[in-house]
C-alpha cells in the first residue's frame, strides 16, 4: 500500500464519519462541527485529485462560510431542544440496503469509466483555466450572483429584526 491510498482511506473515513456523527447528534452546534470535518476532509480528497481551486473554494466557501451562516441561522433561530424518537430496525435495514446498493453500482459504473487522452491535461494550470473562463466568458452571471446572495444577506437582516421588534412588542 502506497501513502496515497493510505491518505485518501484517511480522509474518506473522515469525511463518513463525520457526515454519519452530523446526522445522529442531538445539538445542533455539534452538527456544525461535524459538518465541517466533513467539509475539511473533501477539501483534502480536492488536493488529492489536483483540484487545487476546488479544494481552495471548499475550504473558504463551505468551511468558513456556509458554516458561519449556519451559527448564525442557529443563533438568531427559535428552536426547540426536544429529544426525536430513536428510529426503527426495519428502517435502518431498509436505508443501509440502499446505500451498499447505492455503493456497489457507483463502484462499478466508475470502474469502468474511461476519460481517454484529454483527462491528462486537465490537472496542469486549472486555477488560471478557470479564472479565465470565469471572467471572460461568465462575468456577467457572476455578478449577478453576488448581487442575489446581497439581497439574500440583507432580507435575512431585515427578517431577523423583524422578529426582535415583534417580540419586543409582545413583551409589553
């Protein structure tokens, strides 16, 4: 066994695992955390595969902050911290089944995949490939998102405000 695949069990492992703890904690700060493991160790399959930007965006983007969105969706939330009824056998069977069946046919459609002469080169100067395309051809679109995820950042300002003053209300 090389380092390489002993580093790619490593991450996988990681990232399973962590994905698997995000779905069965209780409190949801605990979800957060789990969830970022599980967003560190894909940046890390990222590296492994020469996607160097991909990696780089995983980690800015979806560790840093998608992560804090949610803290901060958490934190300007009312939830209850009740306690779910455990789930049932015949559904753990049933879910388990599918995903070995899920995983058997990914595992052998990705066996058998072949990219042929162009994938060599795709790894060589991608961080540049993209930046290139994105404001060349893409700007436009671009900027158009920027400007959604503004407006998106702003109402949820202008809702969370809402929300303080109507309680304010109500407690007089």
């Amino acid at each position: 066994m090389n380092g390489e695949l002993i580093v790619f069990f490593i991450l996988a492992l990681v990232a399973i695992g962590s994905g698997i703890l995000m779905l069965n904690l209780t409190k949801v700060v605990h979800m957060v955390i789990a969830l970022v493991f599980t967003f560190l160790s894909i940046a890390g399959l990222y590296v492994m595969l020469s996607a160097e930007f991909l990696a780089f965006v995983q980690i800015l983007i979806y560790s840093g902050a998608i992560t804090i969105i949610m803290l901060f969706g958490i934190m300007l939330t009312r939830h209850s911290d009740r306690t779910e009824s455990k789930i049932g056998v015949p559904r753990t069977v049933l879910v388990l089944g599918g995903i070995v069946a899920f995983f058997l046919v990914m595992f052998f459609q990705i066996n058998d995949l072949s990219f042929g002469e162009q994938a060599t080169v795709l790894h060589v100067d991608n961080t540049e490939k993209i930046g290139v395309e994105l404001y060349s051809k893409f700007v436009i679109p671009f900027e158009l998102t920027s400007v959604l995820l503004l407006v998106a950042l702003v109402g949820a300002i202008v809702l969370a405000k809402r929300d303080d003053e109507e309680e304010a209300k109500d407690n007089e």
